[in-house]
C-alpha cells in the first residue's frame, strides 16, 4: 500500500516544476521548495499556464485546476520541507546535494523516503553518507516530467526493498511506468543514449553532417526528437555534466569522450531552450 501522502520536491527548475506539477495533479500535498525567489515565481507561472492549457483542452476540470494549485505551496523557506517523500531536483553537484540531504535529514525522521532525481551520480556514493541509506534511492524522472512516463527506480546497495517498492507505487500513482535499476554510470537510459549524442556531435565536429541534417534524419528513421534539439530541451550543461560523469566512472574511455563543441556551448552560457541559444535559437 502507498504511504507517501506529502511530498516535498527540492528545486523547482526545468525538472522540479514538472515533477511537483504531476505530483500535485495526483492530489499529492506538494512542497517545492528552490533557493531562488525569481525561480520559483518563474515555475509558479510556468506550472499555471501548463495547468491553464490543460483546462482549455478539456483535459483537466476547472475543478481539479483548482485543487492542483490548492496543494503546491511554493517555498524558499527549507523548514517547510517535511514530508513523507523528498524528492531532490537541485543543480549536478555532489557536494550541493549532500549539503541539501543532511539539512533536510535535521528536518525529518528515519521514516522519511529521501530520493535523487539525478541523471548521473551514484546513489551509493550520495547514500553512503546518509543517516539512513536504506530510506534513500535514485528516483529520475525524465524530461518533460509532465509527459514522459519513465521513472528509473534506482535501488542503490542499501536501499530497502520497502523504500523501492513506495517509489514504484508512486510512480504508478502518478500514471509513470517505473523500472528499478541497479546503481550504475547513467543507469540505463543515460548509458544508452550517451552514443546518440556523442556520435551525433562527433559527425558535425568532423564536418560530415549538420546539425539540422542530423536531426531530420534521426527524426525521419523514427526518434521522436534529433539528438540536438534534445540536448537543447535537456540543457547543455545538464547534458555535458552527464557525458564527463559518465565517462569519468567508467574510466574515461575514447568512445564515451566528452564532446569539444559542446563545452564550448556551455562556456558561452548557450545551454538551450532555457537560455534562448544553444545548438539552435529559441
Ligand atoms: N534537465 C533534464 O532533462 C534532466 C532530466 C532528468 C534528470 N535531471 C536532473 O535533475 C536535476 C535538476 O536538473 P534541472 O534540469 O531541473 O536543473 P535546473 O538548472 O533547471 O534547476 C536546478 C534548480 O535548483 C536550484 N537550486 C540549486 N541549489 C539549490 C539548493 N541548495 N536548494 C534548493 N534549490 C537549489 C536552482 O535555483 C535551480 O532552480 C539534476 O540533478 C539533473 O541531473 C535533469
């Protein structure tokens, strides 16, 4: 049986709006918590007008609209995050997280699930220095949280059996299709889908293709979205942090080098959707 009634989701950038909108759309009392003011009232409005758009299509009552916004309490204050589930959506750092994870433990008790939605770190290492790591799991959305129905349930060594079966029950909650995964580099999706950007950038490097050949062509064989306009939706410093934790945990292997031109995206601040420029102009 799910016991998880309330959430409190940590960050509320491209990944933390999408999963509290979800949550609180499920009827879940959701907590989003971000530092910075000027992202959460970018993320109130972002979740509104996605919520707006739902109501003119008739996919969501008015009714519902209402009570979705009812239960999100949008917050900069950290001693509003008490929850049965916490759900950390914070920049790539490490040392961020684990700074985040032992101001949150202060704040709540050994029943709390505590989950990373983090696209690349190890969950043993970020668990290893919790005070109880059998609460604590990888739980990775993918982007949008909204729309996509992936969840990776990412069972670390210690994580209880209980902890990853009220991550999957939730997931299911939440109308999401979670696998549970084994705590490796990239995981599943990650892992696999590194080639599908890295070969992608390695083509342009090289002068063989476009940017926008690449694209039309993966499109037309049957992907949803061409490997750039996906790292521009992702983020471009997102995306590369992935490619150098990747390749770092596995030893640094040529096949899985980060890619050139996409540091020297992220050094110019072209990140993608989110910054108006990045492999294409938004
Ligand atoms: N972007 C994607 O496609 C994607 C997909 C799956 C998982 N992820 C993972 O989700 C996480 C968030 O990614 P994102 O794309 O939403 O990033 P983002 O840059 O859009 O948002 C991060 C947010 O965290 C906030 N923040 C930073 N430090 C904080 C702190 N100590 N406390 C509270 N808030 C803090 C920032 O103000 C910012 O709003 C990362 O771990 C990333 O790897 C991203």
């Amino acid at each position: 049986m799910l016991a998880i009634k309330k959430i409190a989701v940590c960050g509320a950038g491209t990944m933390g709006s999408g999963i509290a909108q979800i949550t609180a759309q499920c009827n879940f009392k959701t907590v989003l918590f971000d530092l910075n003011e000027e992202v959460l009232s970018k993320s109130r409005l972002l979740i509104q007008n996605s919520l707006q758009l739902l109501t003119t299509k008739g996919k969501l009552s008015e009714e519902a609209k209402e009570q979705t916004l009812n239960n999100l309490l949008f917050t900069s204050n950290l001693n509003d995050c008490k929850a049965d589930l916490i759900i950390e959506a914070i920049i790539e750092s490490k040392e961020a997280k684990l700074n985040l994870f032992k101001q949150l433990e202060q704040l709540n008790n050994s029943e709390t699930i505590f989950a990373s939605n983090t696209s690349s770190i190890s969950i043993n290492a970020l668990s290893a220095e919790m005070q109880y790591p059998q609460q604590f799991a990888g739980m990775h959305f993918f982007n949008p949280a909204t729309v996509m129905k992936l969840v990776e349930v990412i069972k670390a060594d210690k994580t209880s059996d209980a902890v990853a079966e009220q991550l999957c029950l939730l997931s299911k909650a939440l109308g999401k299709i979670p696998v549970v995964c084994k705590d490796a580099p990239g995981f599943i999706v990650n892992r696999v889908a590194r080639h599908y950007y890295l070969e992608a950038m390695k083509l342009v490097e090289l002068n063989l293709a476009t940017i926008e050949n690449v694209d039309a062509v993966m499109e037309a064989s049957g992907f949803k979205m061409g490997p750039f306009k996906l790292m521009d939706l992702i983020g471009l410093d997102i995306n590369y942090n992935v490619s150098q934790i990747v390749w770092n945990d596995l030893g640094k292997p040529e096949r899985l080098k980060p890619s050139t031109i996409q540091q020297q995206k992220v050094e110019a601040k072209e990140l993608g959707k989110k910054t108006g420029k990045g492999f294409y102009n938004y």
